[in-house]
C-alpha cells in the first residue's frame, strides 16, 4: 500500500497522521519549516514559560481526550487552577468580572439595566430566514442590542478571531448561534434545550469546556505526536506541485535543495489555505482556487511579559480580560498566564500574554518592536497598574494568523467540497474550513482521518472488482 501525503505538519496534519497510522496506513508528512506544530510554540526561559501562539486547548469532545490518552500524555496533561475561572471585560479603562451566574449578570456594572432589560424581549425576536447570511454585528444588533454588540461580542471576536463583527459571517465563524436561532427562535432557550443535547453526545460548549495544557506548554502535545510519527515526518521539504495520476497522486517536494517525488494514494492538505498557491495543483477537472487564496488572515502580534509581584498592582487572578474597541486601547486583550497554570513564571513574579494587531488594527501588528513594546506597557499600566520594567520578554508575529470566516465565505467551503468530491484522493482539513479553536483543528484533522480512511477501502475494493471483472 501507498503511502498517504499529508500536507503541513501543525496540529491537524498531525493529529490525521497519527490517526492514520494508527489504522495501520502508512503516511508521509512533508513539512515546509524545520520544526512541527505550527502555531503552537511553548518557550522557557529563566522560570518563565511563553506560548507563541495558543495559551489552551478546550477540551470540547471525547476525541480531544482520547488523542491525549492514546499518546500517554495524561500524567502530564494539567487542567486550569480552580481559582483561575473569573473572565473580565474592560469598562471605563478598568476589568470588570463577567460573572456566570443569573444574579451576578444582574449586579454586573458592565451594562446598563436597559441592555439587561431588553434580553427579555430576546426570545420573541422572530428568528432570520435560514437563506440569509448576516453578519455577527447585524446578527447581535437584531437580537441583543448596542450594547451587548459594543461590550460582549466585540471584544470576544477580538479575542477569538481577531477579527471584526461586521465582516464574520455568524452562519459560517459561529455556526453553534446561528443552529440555536434557526432551531429554537431564540439564543436564551436554545442554551437550556442545546446543553441536553449536548450532554447526550459527550459534547461540551466553549464556554464551559474543561481547559487544557501541559507541564511544558502546548508544544508538549505536537512533539510527542511527532515523536509517535517518526521518521514519517520530513522537515525542511516545501511541497511544489501535486499531479492526479490514473487513480494516484504525485507529489514533488524539495529536499535539500534538490526536488524529489514520491507517489501516494491520497492527498491531505493541511496547511494555511493562502500557501495553496504557492503549489501547482494538477487534477482531472480544473478549480479556480483564487477565492481561497484571498481569504483574509490579519497579522496579529503576541507578546508575553514576565513582571515582579509587586510592580503589579492587580491580581492578575482569573483567565484574563478582553477590551472592547470603544474603550480605545493598543492590544486585543490579555491573559493572566501564570494564574491558569502551574510554573509558568518563578516565584514572586506574574505572566502575562497580549495580542496586539488583527482586523483591529493590523498595522501596530507589523509595527517594530520598540514601538510596540512601549504600547503594550502603556497598556498594561493604564490597565492592570504596571509599575517596573518586564524582567522577562518574548514577542512572536504572525504575518498571516487567523483566518476569517467573512459573509459569503459558504462559497469558500462549497468550493472546497467540491474539489474533495471531483477530485478523488484530495482532502483538505484545518483551521481555515473547521473552526480556528486549537480543538477544532485537532477534530478536523481527527475526521479526516476517517474520510481518508473509508476513501481507500472503497478505493481498494473498486480496483479488486475492476480486477475481477477484466480477468
């Protein structure tokens, strides 16, 4: 048997090979840089521990906690600190805690009694054709008002997706909303009736999905997959050109400098959708792929600080604080790193990661580093009362970082499955067609290990009764 080519070594890629593999079909993965797990990046230095790109992984599904069992990293798996579950949104320059509870919403200063208010006419709003796409700001502005656009929607797209309301497309970034108002009519019954189902499947939503990492940060999860793939992992090696042949592909990578061949049973293609281009895709039926590679991935900046103590005056307690746009800070948000989990920064001092950038403001993410480094501290003294100089520094840009899933973006994903159905072999999974949370691509790359799967045994059996037939 033929091996299976599997595109980008980051997570998704990953996950399906060692899925794959698992099934006893052989993989390999060409991988364009010198090193695995994308944007997942953990850094220690000097007692501190940086994480390059995601801080968590949400532990939504069962298959998120078999793949961890099944690479033996339980021992080393850590769920977040109990105390460390307090969200906060900035209002009037200061965090102010988001609270779960029913009374606490109520008490809560981050929004008026009239926004409060108005959630009560929020199940007799009349729920949106299914055939409309909307966008999420005109999707929130319709059901829960300026205020909750303003104070709970923005700020989290900015955390989330670093993206902006009024570009996503709800039906397509957050298809769980808009499955809630075509279902039920309203977000607030749809949340009591969704969570039975839910509970039925083994499924958890986001919000109250058990948070994860690892002694040694996320990176810990991609180095011991590739430590189970082996030598079916090859770095440094750009694929450049993949050709259907009579019932195979062909796949051309450079080596060394040198450009070399190998021939395959399928195709998986996982890495960012903007590097598509940058491959010569040859199959049987020609594709436009020029709307894929125009999907627009803002650059967005991450920048861990390490402080003392005692030159920060909050208590860094909690997940960390998002900030609205109108409240006109330089960075997205921040996280209080070192309070989600253990040794994340020496004793007496505190971790704390921002994200500056995106469809927010993508130039101050393309901004040199003195300059964004002075933003940040402003930002950080405005809002937690930063006193000192860091004593411990990391910054990582990302020039392409998150792909946004636009209104109109179901073209996107239509054009997608249609290359997967005409071009027999050729899959594509990832962040860019199964959603941007690092679980997402972890069940994209799982599910497409079964679509490959079941695409080889109907392979193998057409070939053995053409076999049969022809004899």
């Amino acid at each position: 048997m033929k091996s299976v080519a599997v595109i980008g070594a980051g997570i998704t890629g990953l996950t399906a090979a060692f899925r794959l593999q698992q099934k006893n079909i052989p993989v390999t993965v060409y991988e364009a840089s010198q090193r695995v797990g994308g944007v997942i990046q953990s850094i220690r230095e000097d007692g501190f521990l940086a994480e390059c790109g995601p801080n968590t992984l949400l532990e939504t599904s069962p298959k998120i906690t078999e793949l961890i069992r099944d690479l033996g990293l339980e021992d080393r798996k850590r769920y977040t600190d109990e105390r460390a579950t307090e969200r906060f949104i900035v209002r009037r320059g200061k965090p102010i805690v988001m609270s779960d509870s029913k009374l606490g919403f109520f008490k809560t200063p981050l929004f008026s009694i009239g926004a409060k208010l108005r959630l009560f006419a929020e199940p007799f709003i009349r729920r949106a054709p299914a055939c409309c796409e909307e966008s999420l700001e005109q999707f929130v502005l319709r059901r829960l008002g300026r205020e909750f656009l303003d104070y709970a929607i923005n700020p989290f797209v900015a955390g989330v997706y670093a993206g902006n309301p009024a570009k996503l497309s709800v039906k397509h970034a957050f298809p769980k909303l808009h499955a809630l108002e075509q279902k039920y009519g309203s977000l607030i019954i749809g949340q009591f009736l969704g969570a039975r189902e839910r509970k039925r499947s083994g499924e958890v939503s986001k919000q109250n999905a058990p948070k994860v990492s690892f002694d040694e940060g996320l990176q810990v999860l991609t180095e011991e997959l590739r430590v189970k793939l082996g030598e079916c992992v090859q770095l440094n090696s750009p694929v450049t050109e993949i050709t259907q042949t009579s019932g195979d592909w062909t796949v051309k990578y450079l080596s060394n400098g040198q450009e070399q061949q190998r021939e395959h049973e399928a195709v998986l293609f996982t890495s960012p959708i903007y590097k598509l281009g940058d491959v010569k895709l040859e199959t049987a039926h020609k594709f436009d792929l020029s709307p894929l590679e125009r999907i627009e991935y803002p650059p967005v900046a991450s920048i861990v600080m390490g402080f003392r103590r005692a030159d920060v005056e909050h208590a860094c307690q909690g997940f960390g604080a998002l900030i609205p746009e109108v409240e006109k800070f330089n960075i997205l948000g921040v996280i209080f790193s070192s309070a989600l989990f253990p040794n994340r920064a020496p004793k007496d001092h505190v971790t704390i990661t921002c994200y500056a950038g995106g469809s927010r403001n993508p130039d101050l993410a393309r901004a040199d580093r003195s300059t964004l480094r002075r933003l940040v501290l402003e930002d950080l003294k405005r809002l937690l009362g930063v006193r000192g100089e860091p004593v411990f520094e990391n910054y990582f840009v990302y020039p392409k970082a998150i792909p946004q899933y636009q209104v109109g973006y179901g073209k996107n994903k239509a054009l997608m499955d249609e290359i997967e159905a005409k071009a027999h072999g050729f899959f594509m999974a990832g962040h860019y067609r199964d959603g941007i949370a690092l679980g997402d691509s972890i069940l994209s790359g799982d599910h497409a290990a079964e679509k490959i799967s079941t695409h080889l045994f109907e392979h193998h059996i057409s070939q053995k009764l053409n076999h049969i037939a022809t004899a």
